[in-house]
C-alpha cells in the first residue's frame, strides 16, 4: 500500500468508527470488509493526489451535516460527497483528483506505437507510467530517443536556415 491509500485509509476507518455497520453486515466480519473496502474504493479513486487528508475531512464533514442515521453511509453517500467536495474545491480554482485514465491511455498509445506529449516522457507522469508497469523500461527508452533525436533534427534544420 502506498502512503496515501495507507493515510486514507486509516483516518477514514477511525470516521467510520463513530458509526455503526448497517444491520444487514453487522453479523458478517466478510460483508463488513467488503463494505469498507467498496467505500475505500470510491474515496480513493476520488481523492486528490496531494492534500487528500484535508480533503477527507471535507468529505467526512459533509458526510456527518448529510447522514441522517447512525449508520455507515452508502457507497452512493460517499461518492456524492466526494462528488461535491471535488466540484467545490474546482470552483475555487484548486486541483482536484487526477484520475489513473490519463495514464491509461497513455500506456496504451504507447504500447500500440502512437504518439504521447512529452510529459509522458520525463518527469513525474513518467514516473507513474513505470510504476504502473502498464510501459515497459525499453519503450519509454525508445519513446525518449525518438524525442531526443526529432529534437536535434529540428534543431539542425532551424540552424541551417
């Protein structure tokens, strides 16, 4: 697990600790880690990735205003507020979650030869792509090769001009 699925995690299971498992898990340790983790899902796949422990405490604040039992809230619940948490924070001109799709796609065009920006390349989005293992150490090797030497061929070009 990585720092932040770790930090979430924690402090969204310390939330939960304040509310009881709805009736129907409550008798069923598995149905009641399987709830925890559907709405470890929707948190992380929402979450931004930097100043997400502020953002949960946005998520959970309105979480606590919205709920009207004492009960774990809904997978819809928590999308929703993650939702509107994410909307606010875009409003207000800050970053909200950068979702794993961007990267996906452009594992995919790569490992398809297609062309990706440069900041697939180099840089903390390369970085994720190698993590991922969704693009191999050799392709991105190739696809920063074929940046240096369009480079310099341009570049080339510019000077005899």
């Amino acid at each position: 697990m990585n720092p932040r699925t770790e930090a979430l995690t924690e402090e969204f299971k310390q939330w939960l600790d304040r509310y009881s498992p709805r009736r129907a898990l409550q008798s069923n340790e598995k149905a009641m880690g399987a709830e925890i983790n559907a709405l470890m899902r929707v948190i992380l796949k929402m979450a931004p990735v930097a100043d997400y422990l502020s953002w949960l405490e946005k998520v959970t604040t309105q979480l606590d205003y919205q709920m009207k039992t004492s009960a774990w809230p809904t997978v819809s619940e928590v999308g929703a507020a993650c939702s509107n948490v994410n909307k606010s924070r875009s409003l207000s001109g800050q970053r909200t979650a950068v979702t794993t799709i961007p990267a996906t796609t452009a594992a995919r065009r790569m490992n398809a030869g297609e062309s990706v920006s440069d900041g697939w390349l180099y840089g903390r989005d390369a970085v994720a792509l190698l993590r991922t293992g969704d693009v191999s150490s050799d392709l991105m090797r190739k696809y920063r090769s074929s940046l240096y030497f369009s480079t310099k061929k341009s570049t080339a070009r510019k000077r005899r001009d």
